[in-house]
C-alpha cells in the first residue's frame, strides 16, 4: 500500500552486536574448511546465538573438514547434500535433527545454475511461525551461503487446550472490536497450529507459544485482512496485524466508484488485446501493467508476478464504502490476486509498487510487520521507482527522479527521505519503534530505500563515497536477493548481509565486479543496516548516576512475601499476581495479568517503607508489558500509585517516574476505568526498567503499588514486574558534603552577626578522620584568595553515612555587613581527608539579606 504516516518516536530493544564474533567465528572454522577470516561472511542473531548468516564468493565455495565429511559421503543429489550440510551445522544454527525438523518448502535457481533450497522450521511437524532457512549450493553441492531465521531450543507442549473453533472466535470477537465492525460482516479462515516466539522480530522475549493461525477478513471487501495468532492453551492473542499490502494477460474492471460492486467488480473492461476504452485510469492501468511485466520479463525473465504467467488483474475507481468514497489509496489483493486502486491514483510507479507486492508474495514473501513489513514495502517502492524511471512516461526529469507517486501527489523521496519524514539509516530521528502501522512499514521503508538509490546513483553519505552501479546492475542484484537469499522474517541486518551475498552470486554476468560488490557494502553501511535502530534501545534506568545502591527495601519476588492483590474500582480479581514465566532474575515475577474482562486491581506491598529525609531516595523496578492495543489506540495499561496513610488513598506517581515512564493514553471509548489517562501501554518489547525520584516523599512512610486496568474484551499477555528496590546512592569509601539547614544576619548600631546552622555529612560508606570546616564571606558564589575567614570547625571523625550540626554565631568586624554576600563552607578544608569524590566540598548559601 502507498501510504503517507507521521508517528510519534517510542523504542524497542536492540537486536545485533559484534562484540564475540571472533570467538564464535573461531569455533565455526574449527568445523569448516577456512583459512581466514577474509574467506567468509558470518553473521549471529544477539538474542540466540546462533548464526544467521554465511555467505561466501561463488569462487571460494565453503567446505566442511574432510572428518566430517568422510562420516557421511556427498551423495550425488543435491538436496541430500544440503541436509548434510545443515545437520553439520546444527549446533550452531540451533537446529537439533535438520533432517526431521526441516522440511522443504521450495526450489529455485540463479544464473549460474546455482540451487537454492528453503525449509520451513517444524517441531514434531508443527510450523515454526518465520522459522526458516535457505541453503544455497553451487554445482558441485559446495556451500556458497546458508540464511538462517532458525528458533533454537522449542521446548513446548504441542497439544491445545482451545480448539480450533474456539480460538476463530476469539479472533472474530477481537477484529470485530479493533475496526469497529459488525461479527457477521466478517470471516476467518480455518486456523492452523503454529510454534511462535517473539525473537523473530528480534524482541527481547524468548518464550515459545503454542497458537492458532488465522486470518479475519471482511465479508464487504473493506480492506481487512487482519492474522491473528491465538494462544492454543489460554486464548490469549500473542500477536495480531492487518497483512493487507497497502500487485502477458491484462485484465482490467472498474467499479465507477461504487462501494458495493465488490472484488474484482464490474467487466473485465479491458483485456489483452484490447483497444483503450477512454476511461482514463482504465487505460493507464492497461498501459502501466504492460510496463511492469515488460521490465520483469526483460530484465529477469520473469513471466508475470507468479513467474508462471499469471494474468494480471486491477480493479480501478475503487471504493471500500460509501464514507470512504473516492477511495485515496491501493493495494494488493493476496485473496483475489490482484491490485485495487482508487479513483485517479493510478501512476506508472503506483502499479509497479502494488504489483511488486506480488512479486514478494511470490518469492521471499516478506512477513508485512516491523523491519520484513518495512523491507517488503521497500522493494515495491524500489520496482516502481525503476519501472518509472525506464518506461519513458510521466516526469522523470532530474528534479523529480526518486520521488514516489509524483505523477499523482508525492509522498516518499528514495534519495532523501527525511522530506517526508523517513529514516535515512537506522540511527535516524526519524526511525519508527512502535506498532502502529504494522511496525511502521511505510515509515522504516526510507532506509531501504536510501540503500537502493545509493547503489544505484551512488554519493557520498555518512562518511562513506559510493560509486553509483546503475539502475540495470542494481535491478539484477535486488532480484537475486527477494528471490533466492531472504526469508519470510528477514530484517535489515538479514538485508545487510544478503544484498551483498546477491552481487558476490552475480559476479560475471549484467557486468557485475567485485568493485561493483565493495559499493554494495559501502551503502549499506552508510545506511546502518548492520546496527540496531538507536531510537528503538528501550535504555536501561541507571541505578545511581554516582555511588552504589544502599537498599531501604528490595525484592526480588522470589520470596513472595512483600505483595498483596487488591481491588481497586471493581471486585473481579485474576486468579495469579506472580508468574514464572518470564523474569530477569531467578524464577518468579510480579504479573498483572491482562484479562479479557472488565477489571481494575492492583498488586499492592504490604507495609509501608520509611523515606529518608536528608537524602534522595530512589524507586527502581524491571518490567516488561504487552497490553492490549491494535495500531495507535490503546485499550488496556498499568500504572504506579503510591500511599502515605498506609493504602487508605492512592495517588499516580506518573510525575515522578524520571526514566522511562508511561508512553501512551488509554482509549476513553471501551469502558477501561483508567480510559483517558496516561500509562504504560501497548508493548515494551522485552524488559526494561524504570526509575522514581522520591524527594517528594521524604521523611514519610509510603507503599506502592502497580495498578493494572483492562476493558470487557480481548487479552494480551500483561504486566511482569521484577526486582523491586526502594533506595538511595552512596559513595563507596568516604565522601564528605553538607547542607545549609539556616542562615540569617541581624545589624544593631553597624555592628552585624551572623546565625545559622550547617550539616555536615559523611554520604559515603566509610568513617573519615579528622577533617575541618572553614567558612568564609564573599562578594560573589565563587571563592578566591581575597575572600574573608571568618570561622573554622574541627571535626574529629565522622561514621559513614552520618552527619554533625554546626551552630554558626559569628560577629563580623565593625561596619561590615554581609548583605548581598555569600557564605562558602569548605568540607575538608586542610584536604587531610582522602574522599572518592571531593567535587561536593563547597557549599555555598546566598546571597544574605
């Protein structure tokens, strides 16, 4: 779909680093024939530990060690080789028996005769959601790349506790909720068993999930065609997301813009052969989908999207409903299979785009959420483009070149993304974290898009100078790469390594060198494809910016002593508020469940804790949360409240969250008791961790608690909270400061003195020795040589995390006055003290009046 989105910035979870890939590459060439690094490209996923990617020159083909290789002969059919391989490599793929938990799913070749093998990852025959991998050999069954979007170590139960038929309805009742339609204006297909675990959209969340798979669409043709993944053992929806992409023999129907003609509507109108009928957007269609199959078939002998000569079907002038009538957008019908565009939208790079869809629905077909969805609508972004720039129509002139959809009304730039607020690399601003829009597709789409016009025209961007490949070579290297190198749950960094994988495979033919290779590279580093998106690092919350934690109250929720569940403006209760499923330490944490019911509870600590009062302190917890939500509406959330009367009245400690606090509103429309306010909501992808700064509390016993609300519909997974530590930050060893408690001055007949108290402290954690402290009067709040003594104090030892008050009376000489000076106190003042930070020894008060 073409689609014009601005988002606000929330954050994910980073997913890659290279921190042990020596080691873990060393341990790889142990098991293959290498000599060096220079000889292979090897990639791991953080979160599994498991490669990712090999890739190597089809000159230098990989080879396993001959004592691996005389365990099991090459038979001459490849595709026993390929197993072979994969069986060889299971440890570190995380495969544990290749030969029973692969099972094929496609065969295709290149060029140059080289097979590429796809399995589909099973656990006792049930399909791992995205767990994929493709095996590429060359003639003689030498590895030349293995992709691996593998998930290691299932341990799960495999028998459903709902039914299929129960889950369909969960699904129903949930789609029907989210776009406020009628149960009976909608289908689902029949939902099939599936292992899914949140790694593959590289979130923090290694858990299994038995679920059902289904699809919910509607009856009215409304574009809804929403995949639901239903809990098969609690009915809970652990993902959801609408997979409508927003795709010779020509057919062409038009629906006058009337919403109930329906898919694929009135006619054929115009068909193969067929002489132009004068409706303008019939014709264009005709004519761009003639351009379109001419450019796949010239350039990569493709016959039509499906590669078998598929005809190819648009509906024009089409309208969804009569509120939505002339219809301002397109897509492509993977039910129907067709593209549908609205009433004046069909442009050269239009039709290219929705029918590139196709193409992806053919080959890779690219899961449509988060960076595979942001990827999908890339390379239909990169066909239309270059279908637009080789057909000879429209304004290709030089002001116009690499803008999408300018035929009609512009809406993404490839070469400059940022005009329309897209990412331009993956540390952009402009990077999209959240789940709107499926993951941001149409957002996150400009770094792939930078990536393609950067190899194409080249520039320098990022530090890096790219010598520009052309649109022909560029083409050939992005065609290889959909269809023979990416999986169904390929990410950026999954692009990072197969785009150059696809021109090292193509070296020798279009004119491709190793040359044109290094420029691929190049771009996609300009571009970060190897990094994770900076704004989506959900940041820990720091626990002291300085010193160390000295614990006032602290749990790591394995004792389950210090928690109470209550309810807070309605009586329904969950049956669990601790869970073992999901925790940063040891075994068990807090969980506010997210029910499918009306509810309001929270889970409360027992006693109250006493805040200091000559000190921060400090509120810290882990949690992680996935509440209700579809798009940028959010149904469900938590909250943190405290009480001072010992859980009589409540109060949100919203304002006083100083690391990453609530991030988002809940919906006011459904019921929830907390509709309209602020909290936590939607999903934090994985644990992170938030902060309270409690000076507001200090000196009073306080409780707290975390609030959990949820509407009468449909559940997510909830609220885990972990390690609960109430606190403030010492300096370890001996660190001496204090504080003005008062001062003020009197003058009688020009005579003035000075009253007033000083605390000094020791914040540290060890006793000082003697140390003094000298006070002197100055002109200004800083001290210098001229400024006047005018007390001093010895103190002979001060105990960690103790202080000593200090009564001033000090008379200064006749005539002076310290009106509008400042009084400067120096802790430690002969430095006889060794202190770990001394930066804290100045203390000024004023100016005096």
């Amino acid at each position: 779909m073409k689609k014009a989105i601005i988002f606000l910035i929330i954050f994910i979870l980073p997913y890659h680093s290279f921190a042990l890939q020596k080691e873990k590459d060393a341990h790889l060439f142990d098991v293959l024939k290498l000599n060096t690094v220079k000889d292979v490209v090897i990639g791991y996923n953080e979160l599994t530990g498991k490669i990712r990617f090999i890739g190597t020159n089809r000159n230098n083909p990989i080879k396993l060690k001959e004592s691996f290789a005389q365990t099991n002969k090459f038979s001459k059919e490849i595709l026993s080789n390929a197993i072979f391989y994969t069986e060889s490599l299971k440890d570190f793929t995380g495969i544990s028996d290749a030969v029973n938990e692969l099972k094929q799913t496609k065969i295709s070749k290149n060029i140059y005769d080289d097979t590429f093998i796809r399995y589909q990852q099973t656990f006792y025959n049930i399909p791992v959601f995205l767990g994929e991998m493709i095996v590429q050999l060359n003639k003689n069954s030498e590895l030349i790349s293995l992709t691996s979007k593998i998930v290691p170590n299932i341990n799960i139960q495999t028998i459903p506790s709902i039914d299929s038929g129960k889950s369909k309805e969960i699904a129903l009742k949930a789609v029907s909720k989210w776009y406020k339609e009628d149960i009976s204006k909608l289908r689902a297909e029949e939902p099939a068993l599936l292992i899914y675990n949140p790694i593959v959209f590289n979130i923090q969340n290694n858990k299994n999930y038995l679920v059902w798979k289904t699809e919910v669409e509607s009856k009215d043709l409304k574009p809804i065609k929403h995949l639901v993944l239903v809990d098969a053992i609690n009915g809970k929806i652990r993902l959801h997301f609408n997979t409508l992409e927003n795709s010779l023999k020509r057919k062409i129907y038009d629906n006058y813009n009337t919403p109930g003609l329906g898919l694929p509507g009135d006619g054929p109108v115009r068909t193969e052969g067929q002489g132009a009928t004068g409706i303008r957007d019939v014709d264009l269609a005709y004519d761009y989908m003639g351009d379109f199959y001419n450019f796949f078939k010239s350039n990569f002998s493709r016959d039509s999207i499906d590669g078998k000569g598929m005809p190819l079907v648009a509906t024009v002038r089409y309208c969804e409903t009569s509120d939505n009538c002339p219809y301002n957008n397109d897509f492509w019908s993977s039910n129907y299979k067709q593209i549908v565009l609205g009433d004046g939208t069909v442009t050269d790079d239009c039709v290219g785009h929705e029918l590139g869809h196709a193409v992806t629905y053919y080959t890779a077909n690219l899961c449509y959420y988060m960076q595979s969805g942001a990827i999908n609508e890339s390379f239909s972004d990169i066909w239309g483009e270059f279908i637009d720039l080789t057909n000879g129509k429209g304004n290709d002139s030089s002001g116009y070149r690499w803008y999408l959809f300018e035929d009609d009304n512009a809406i993404r730039n490839m070469a400059n993304p940022g005009i329309y607020e897209q990412p331009q690399r993956m540390t952009d601003y402009y990077y999209y974290c959240g789940t709107s829009d499926n993951g941001g597709v149409h957002t996150n789409s400009g770094v792939g898009n930078k990536t393609a016009y950067l190899i194409t025209d080249g520039g320098y961007f990022n530090g890096y100078n790219i010598s520009g490949l052309g649109i022909t070579k560029t083409a050939q290297i992005y065609y290889e790469t959909l269809t023979n190198l990416l999986t169904s749950g390929s990410d950026y960094l999954d692009l990072y390594y197969a785009l150059y994988q696809g021109c090292l495979n193509l070296i020798g033919k279009y004119g491709i060198t190793q040359y044109d290779c290094d420029q691929v590279r190049k771009a996609t580093l300009a571009t970060e494809l190897n990094v994770a998106a900076k704004y989506c690092v959900y940041p820990k919350a720091p626990v002291c910016e300085t010193g160390e934690p000295v614990d006032i109250f602290f749990d790591n929720i394995e004792g389950k002593a210090y928690w109470k569940l209550t309810p807070v403006t309605i009586s329904n209760l969950p049956k669990y508020m601790y869970s073992s499923a999901y925790a940063t330490s040891g075994t068990y944490s807090l969980y506010g469940e997210n029910l499918d019911y009306l509810s309001d509870f929270a889970i409360s600590m027992k006693k109250s804790i006493s805040i200091p009062s000559n000190k921060t302190a400090y509120l810290h917890f882990d949690h992680a949360y996935d509440f209700e939500s579809e798009g940028s509406t959010m149904y469900d959330g938590g909250i943190v409240e405290y009480s001072t009367d010992s859980g009589t009245t409540w109060y949100d400690a919203g304002a006083m969250i100083i690391n990453n606090g609530y991030d988002g509103v809940i919906y006011t429309g459904a019921g929830n008791p907390l509709s309209g306010r602020y909290a936590y909501t939607g999903t934090s992808f994985g644990f992170t961790s938030s902060r309270l700064n409690l000076s507001s509390l200090s000196g009073k016993n306080v409780r707290f608690r975390f609030r959990v609300s949820n509407d009468e519909a449909y559940a997510d997974d909830g609220w885990y909270i972990d390690n609960v530590r109430i606190y403030t930050c010492q300096i370890k060893g001996i660190d001496l400061t204090g504080q003005w408690s008062s001062l003020n001055q009197t003058c009688r007949s020009g005579k003035c003195n000075i009253k007033g108290k000083f605390v000094a402290q020791n914040t540290g954690t060890s006793t000082s020795s003697q140390f003094k402290v000298k006070f002197y009067l100055s002109s200004n709040n800083t001290f210098d040589g001229n400024d006047l003594l005018i007390k001093e104090f010895t103190i002979k030892s001060l105990k960690n995390d103790a202080s000593k008050t200090l009564n001033l009376s000090i008379n200064l000489p006749s005539g002076t006055s310290a009106s509008g000076k400042y009084l400067i106190a120096f802790i430690d003042a002969d430095g006889t003290v060794s202190e770990i930070d001394e930066n804290n020894n100045k203390i000024v008060f004023g100016p005096i009046y």
